[in-house]
C-alpha cells in the first residue's frame, strides 16, 4: 500500500508541476503526505489518484491544494528577539547604504514584511528602503498586498512589538474598522509584492538584505541546497542573510561563506 500511495503521491506532483509549473516535488514527504491526505479528506475522494483529477482538471481545487501544501503560519514580529538583534546589529550596518534593496523570499499573508517595515520606520531609513516580498501562491500574496488582519489579533501582535523594543504606540500603524485591523497606506509604499517560486525561479535581483524565514525547513535536503544558492547569488558581498530559529546554514553550500552576526538568531553577513 505504501508504495502505490508513493507512486500516486509522485504523479500528482509531477502532474501539477509539469501542467501548473508549481514544484512541490523537493518537499519534505512526511509532511507532505499529511497535508495531501488531509486534502483526500477534505475534497470527498478516495485515493490521491482521485485527488488529482479534481487538482488537474479544476482550477479551483487547484488553488486549494496550494494553500494546503503551502504552510502559512506567520505573525506580526514573530520571534521578537530576531528583531531585536536585527535593529542592534543589522540597521547600523544599513545606515551606510544610500538605498537598501531587502528580499523577503516566502512571505506569506505579509504580517512579517510589515513588521519588518514598521521596524525601519522607526529607524528612520524606512525612506531609503524598497522591500520586494514574494511568495508562490497568489491567493496568499493577494491577503498580503490587502494588509487586512483580524482584529484580535493585534493584541498578540503588540505584545510581540514591544518585545522586539517597539518605541511607538503599535495602535498607529493600523487603523480599525469592522473588526479589522487595516495596516496605513503609507506603511506598503515602499512594498512591492509579486509571485516567485523558490523552487523553479531564479534571482532577479542583488539584495542588502535577504530573509527566507520558517521557509526551508518544509523542503527536502536537495531543495534546501538549490534554495541556499539562489540567496547566496542574491546577496551583495556583505549582504545580510536572515533564517528562521529551526533553520541553519550547516552543511549547505555555502556555509563557510557567511560570519553569524548575531549568536544564536540567525542572521549571517556574506563575507566573500
């Protein structure tokens, strides 16, 4: 039975990157397999098989595959002490920079990217800024772009800020309506969201800052590989590269190429 659900798992995959050109073959299969299964479940088939009949033949059901393959958990300022020590030890090294070009690669429904605005504001080279926050699923981005969030949520989100040394009242950066929270216009000028797969789509730009978050750890050892090139590529020499707290640069590529600029929060500076 395993290996007739492997094939079946195989050919969907191969079936949605060869007809849609979304990867998902490199990904880590264990949870891969949990969120095709859950899938199985929630669409009323039988077998993967019959799963990818719907995902091949109906767009729809294509765009719900890809927000269940796709993990999409994020917060504002999530992890706050990355933020600490990306204000300590990154801005000051910005400073030096008349315009900063920052990659978020994976951002999801975008509360990081504006988090990582809000960060700059503050530090006063939001100005000089221009953030490109991608991510490969266009119902995800479009969430992003809106900077729409629920209410509730920005108690959790303000806690996070302050702890990450917010200096503002956070209330500021949002205006209230309807049991939503509507992140300022002036906060996405210098935010430019479009689609990019990091499995099949390469740099397209040199970055002082790169950040893939919480990102690598759903790919398999070969994605993660192929995925550390190309931000390797997209950084400038002394470029900053940011991981989540699970990911690490050891045994990649291009691990003696980075300096840890601040021990233990993953952040690195590209020194050759």
């Amino acid at each position: 039975m395993t290996e007739l659900e492997d094939l079946e798992i195989q050919l969907l995959l191969e079936g949605v990157a060869q007809l849609y050109g979304y990867d998902f073959r490199n990904y880590a299969l264990a949870s891969l397999k949990r969120r095709i299964w859950n899938m199985v479940q929630s669409e009323g088939v039988k077998t993967v098989s019959g799963l990818q009949e719907k995902v091949l033949h109906d767009p729809l059901c294509l765009d719900r595959f890809l927000l269940a393959m796709t993990v999409n958990v994020t917060a504002m300022f999530r992890d706050p002490h990355f933020y600490q020590a990306f204000s300590a030890k990154v801005v000051p090294m910005l400073r030096t920079y008349p315009f900063i070009r920052i990659w978020h690669a994976g951002c999801s429904t975008g509360e990081e990217v504006y988090s990582m605005a809000i960060l700059l504001h503050e530090a006063g080279l939001y100005d000089r800024c221009r953030i490109y926050a991608t991510d490969m699923n266009a119902a995800v981005l479009s969430k992003a772009r809106e900077g729409i969030y629920p209410l509730e949520k920005m108690q959790e989100y303000t806690g996070n800020y302050l702890k990450a040394g917010g200096t503002q009242a956070f209330s500021r950066y949002y205006t209230a309506a309807y049991e939503r929270a509507i992140v300022r216009p002036w906060l996405r000028e210098q935010i430019t969201f479009s689609q990019h797969n990091l499995a099949t789509d390469g740099s397209f730009n040199e970055f002082n800052v790169v950040l893939c978050r919480n990102v690598m750890i759903y790919f398999n050892k070969t994605l993660q590989e192929h995925v550390h090139r190309l931000l390797y590529a997209s950084l400038t020499l002394f470029g900053v590269l940011g991981l989540g707290q699970a990911e690490s640069l050891k045994f990649t590529p291009h691990e003696h190429d980075y300096a840890e600029v601040v021990q233990g929060q993953r952040l690195y500076r590209r020194m050759r």
